[in-house]
C-alpha cells in the first residue's frame, strides 16, 4: 500500500499543494509552464518546501485528447 507520509510531508499536505499547483495552472500561464516544465520548483513555489526526496510528480497538460490513467 502506498506511504501516507513521504520525508516529512504528510499526504494532507502533499496533496493540498499539488491541488493549490493544478488551480493556480488554470489561470497564471507562466507557472502551468513551470509546472510542465520542472513540478519539483512549481510545487517548491506553492508550498514554501522543497519536494520530499523519492516523490515524483510530473503534470500533464489535458488539453489534447490524451489521458493518463493510474492504476
């Protein structure tokens, strides 16, 4: 089963800033930009830390006709 926690970011708070990263791309072109380009900086950018060493988080932008499903 997947950790709850990854180094010292609880889930609550990885999640919330990944949420916070998928709002602010909505609507601020130069960050969606970052985050496609480099999520580590952009999520650094959101939540004030530095991603948590082992977590890796890539976006995608979902305006072609691809999708990525996880299982």
């Amino acid at each position: 089963p997947p950790s709850t926690m990854v180094s010292n970011w609880p889930n609550e708070d990885v999640q919330a800033a990944i949420q916070s990263a998928i709002n602010k791309g909505k609507t601020d072109w130069e960050f969606r930009q970052l985050a496609l380009s480099n999520p580590a900086a952009a999520l650094e950018q959101i939540s004030g830390n530095p991603l948590p060493e082992g977590l890796k988080v890539k976006f995608f932008d979902g305006s072609d006709a691809h999708r990525t499903i996880v299982l």
